[in-house]
C-alpha cells in the first residue's frame, strides 16, 4: 500500500498550526486513506524546531519572517528538509498540503505583507518535495490526488525513489 505526505494540520488530531489550531480535512477519500493507516503526518514547522503555538510567519522573497519581521528561513528549510527526507525514506506516493502556509502551500502562499493578501507561489516544503519529483496536492485537490493514487497502485507511475 502506497503511503501518501500529509500536512499533520490536515491530518487531525494534533494542534500544529501557528495559531494552535487544526485544519482536519473530512474528505470521505481521505478519511478512508487515514482509516487505512495510508497517510503519513508531517508538519514541517514543528520538524524545523518551530514551538506551537508559534508567530505567523510568512515568505518574503527568498525569506520566511515572522510579522515582527524576524527571519526563520532557517527552520523552514530544516523542516522542508526533514519532510523530504521523510517522503523519500516511506516511498510515498505524492503530498497533500496545506494551502496558503509558508511550508506546505501549493499554489498559493500570503504575500509577505500580513494584510491578508495571498499570491501565487509555494512553501518551502512543497518546493522541496516537488524538486525532489513529487507530485503535490492541496486539500482543494483530494479528487486529482485520488485519481493519482488509482493509475500510481494500477502501476502506471513510479515515485522518485
């Protein structure tokens, strides 16, 4: 059974989020793959040594700072780097990430000004995991990721590793 990365926000069950909260997906498809055991959680942030709750941070060019304007690109790369590692030693199938985060979004992260405007782009993690030849999804895209999963176990795709 191929695995499937996860944003843990998503995932449920545990508050990863900056602000102490979840996002719990319950897309009956993906509860069915969590209820299988299928999914692995990960949250970047966390892995980067990041605390929870913890201040919302942004990426700001090739930066991720916090509103104050502290920079933890730091840890968002060791987190990106620690869910890659993790994609690539579990052979996952693909990532289904968070959308708008400085770590996992997918096509769409805030804009760097905290107004609340948003932008086209990817979190660190994301831009990691599909550098490495990931595919990733975000929550929006469970349909696609479903498809995916059907022609990658019917052996019409192999993962990076």
């Amino acid at each position: 059974m191929k695995k499937v990365l996860v944003s843990e926000c998503l995932y449920g069950g545990r508050a990863v989020r900056h602000d102490g909260g979840e996002a719990a997906e319950t897309d009956p498809r993906f509860l069915k793959w969590k209820g299988e055991g299928r999914l692995l959680p990960i949250c970047p942030e966390v892995f980067g040594g990041l605390p929870t709750p913890r201040p919302d941070c942004q990426r700001a060019g090739g930066r991720v700072v916090t509103r104050a304007g502290a920079d933890v690109t730091k840890a968002f790369v060791a987190g990106a780097r620690e869910a890659l590692r993790m994609a690539l030693a579990n052979d996952v199938a693909f990532a289904i990430m968070k959308q708008g985060s400085p770590s996992c979004g997918v096509s769409l992260i805030y804009d760097g000004s905290f107004s609340g405007g948003k932008t086209a782009g990817q979190g660190l993690a994301t831009e990691f995991l599909r550098g490495a030849g990931f595919e990733v999804f975000c929550e929006e895209g469970i349909g696609a990721a479903a498809a995916a999963l059907a022609r990658i176990e019917a052996g019409g795709y192999c993962s990076p590793t």
